[in-house]
C-alpha cells in the first residue's frame, strides 16, 4: 500500500502542507510510524491558532523549521529541536527559493481533473515556490478538497507517488464579534470608500467590519487570506462581481469551503503575488486593514509580542504597509482594541519596550483605530501624533499617556 512517508530518511528536510491543507492523512501516518519522523526536519508556515500538527511531537529525533512562533515550536527552542526564522511573508518566500531544495514535498490536493490536473484547493501560498525544485513529490489526493482557480496547480505525472483518501479538512471557525470589534468595525467603514480594494485577515474585527461594509459597493478584494467575512461582503452586494478576488489562503468552515468554490471571481495565487509590494502599489486606493498588539505614541507597531512572549510573527504586514502607502490613495489602517487584560493595560503605550517588537517603524504610520475613534497619523508633527493617538486610548488611561509622553518629551 502507497504511503505518504514512504521515503523519509533521518535528516530529510520535509516541506508539508499547513493552514487550510493541513493534511490528516500525513499525520496518521505518522503516528501510526513514528520512527518515519526520526531526524527528519520539518518545514512548513504553521500560524498558531489555526494548524494543529504537533510534528515534534510525533519522535524526540524530529526537528522542525519554522517561521511563527507556537506552542509546539516554544517547547522545540527550548530542547534544541526547533529553530525559528524571524522573516515577514516575503522573506519566508525568499529563503526558501534560495535555500537548499527540499528532499520531500508533500501536498494536499484535489482529484485530478479529466485532463489529469490537480488544484491545491483552499491554499497556494508557500507550496509552489518548493514545489518545482523539491527532489520528491507526493500527494493526498482528498475529494473533500474544493477545487478552486489559480497560478498553481498540478499534473498527475507530476507526483512520484499519490495517495487518494477521503478525510476532514481542516476547519477555521473564527470567534464572534463583540462590542469592541462592532465600533472599530464602525470607524473602519466610515475611511472605506465605494470602489475599493480591499486586504484583511482573520478575526472579529473583519466579521465586524464586513458587516458595517454592507452597504457599500463595488468593493474589490486583494490580501494573503479570505475568510467568511468576504462571504459576507459578497452576499450583501458590497463587491464588485467582475473584479477579481486575489489571494493565497482560503480560510473557514466547511459551508465556506463549498462557497468558495462556487466563487467565479476567486484566483488564488502564491505569495510573491499577493504580498509583493510593488504589485500593490499599481493598484489603486489600496486598503490595508490589519491588527497589532500595541502601538506606541510614536506611531510604532507592536504585531507580533506580547509581555515578552512571541505570539506569532509579522506575516504579511510590513509587505502590506509598503504597498498600501506606495497605492495611489492608499491606506495603511491599523486596529486594535484600546486595553487589555478587563481594561487593566493600555494598547496605546508610552513606547515599545523590552517587551515588545517593532514590526512597522513610525514612518509608515497611517491611522490607527480603537473603539473610541480613528487617529490619523500621516503629515502630523511628534506631539500631534501623541495626541491623537492618546485621544483614541481608553479614557482611564488617557491621564498615564500623556504624563508619559510628557516626560519623554523632556528628555528629547
């Protein structure tokens, strides 16, 4: 019987499918032959919160490659088996078309067509740029796997060996929005403009915004993901139906999955696509909605730490904040809610410190945008910037920030 692991060898570097392709199939193998994973180095652009392969797991020999940071991946640095790259999306993509080829590539695909050729389904982001130079490729050919359109997609003769087996895709249920994410959703909307392309993540900021969006039209859409939000926004007639809707990663439940299938207008397309930004520079009034943890009153984005804990990486926002400003009538949105922690800590902060990373500088500060309001930061001089940003903090902590910048002031 035909095996996805078939091959793997101690020190093989394993490039495997993550996010809406994470494969079951390969994880069953493997657990069920756990020796096929000893001083095997896996490879692949896990994001916390959505895949669920513990490869470390599966043999205390396994190593693993990785480029956010997980559970799985934190426990790896700490015994010596993980190795994290600190890269945004364009770096990942440069490092692994100028690294060594990867020995194995394993992808989750759907059935091959009459003419015998396999789409990738729900994402195309990373796999095709390891796909041509990996030494092998196999497939798990799923039928459950929605075919979609795209850059990438391929030929049965391709693959030195393909498993076909019916299994459960791997599902992303994204948590409702609250009171909070309604108003940033709500002050969002009012920068939103008719005509607009459109980039956002996951979340219940977008669910919220998507709602507060209904109402507009011919919006067009161009990010790393999709997720249920742009069901929304394409069922309340908010999107431009003949613009194409450009992405990497399709993201959601199982009515999703059949959505998207049926999405004429959907191309998905690898990273060097999607988040290059002088592509998104050509296209017009490009708007870049996405999330921090912090912002400081210097304008600088927190994206990625959190009380000196890595809690992801900084994935395609630099990228798009470079694109977004260079976008004829762009906009770089950054949104966050304006406390943590039952309102005990500010989001808005003196300045980012020991505890936090800079994943996009001050100079490309644009908006910022809480529940209590939207700070426009472009044009404004050091103290007006402070100001606005404090005007957007929560009330209880306006008082401490401006104390704060007072005193950094004075020291300037």
């Amino acid at each position: 019987m035909s095996r996805l692991i078939e091959t793997l060898q101690p020190g093989m570097r394993v490039f495997v499918p993550t996010l809406s392709t994470e494969s079951s199939l390969l994880l069953d193998e493997l657990r069920a032959d756990p020796d096929r994973a000893r001083g095997v180095v896996f490879t692949g652009v896990q994001f916390p919160g959505i895949d669920r392969a513990d490869y470390l797991a599966l043999h205390p020999e396994a190593r693993q490659a990785a480029f956010f940071m997980t559970r799985s991946v934190r426990a790896g640095l700490d015994n010596g088996r993980a190795d994290l790259l600190s890269l945004d999306y364009l770096g990942i993509a440069r490092h692994l078309r100028q690294a060594a080829s990867m020995d194995l590539a394993v992808a989750h695909l759907t059935l091959p067509d009459v003419d015998g050729w396999c789409s990738p389904g729900l994402s195309s982001d990373f796999m095709p740029l390891v796909w041509s130079h990996a030494r092998r490729r196999v497939a798990h050919l799923n039928p459950r796997m929605p075919r979609t359109q795209g850059s990438f997609r391929v030929h049965i003769s391709e693959l030195d060996a393909a498993v076909e087996a019916d299994a459960p895709l791997n599902e992303f249920i994204e948590s409702p929005s609250g009171g909070v994410e309604t108003q940033i959703g709500r002050h969002v909307a009012e920068l939103v403009r008719n005509g607009d392309t459109l980039q956002f993540g996951i979340g219940s900021v977008p669910l919220a915004l998507a709602g507060a969006l209904s109402g507009h039209r011919g919006l067009r859409f161009h990010g790393g993901l999709v997720s249920s939000a742009l069901q929304t926004l394409w069922e309340a007639g908010a999107m431009d139906p003949d613009a194409p809707i450009k992405t990497g990663v399709v993201l959601g439940n199982a009515s999703f999955h059949d959505f998207v299938a049926r999405l004429d207008p959907l191309r998905l397309a690898d990273v060097t696509k999607t988040h290059d930004p002088a592509i998104l520079a050509t296209i017009p009034r490009f708007m870049a909605i996405n999330a921090a943890a912090e912002v400081d009153l210097f304008g600088q984005i927190n994206g990625e730490r959190v009380g000196g804990m890595i809690q992801a990486g900084s994935g395609g926002l630099p990228a798009f904040a470079q694109g977004a400003l260079a976008s004829p009538g762009g906009r770089l949105l950054i949104c966050l809610g304006a406390t943590a922690r039952k309102g005990t800590v500010s989001r808005i902060v003196p300045v980012l410190g020991d505890q936090s990373l800079c994943t996009v500088p001050r100079y490309q500060a644009d908006a910022v945008v809480t529940e209590h309001g939207v700070a426009e930061l472009r044009g404004l001089s050091l103290d007006a910037r402070a100001e606005a940003l404090i005007g957007i903090a929560a009330p209880e902590h306006r008082t401490a920030l401006q104390e704060a910048w007072s005193s950094i002031r004075r020291a300037a």
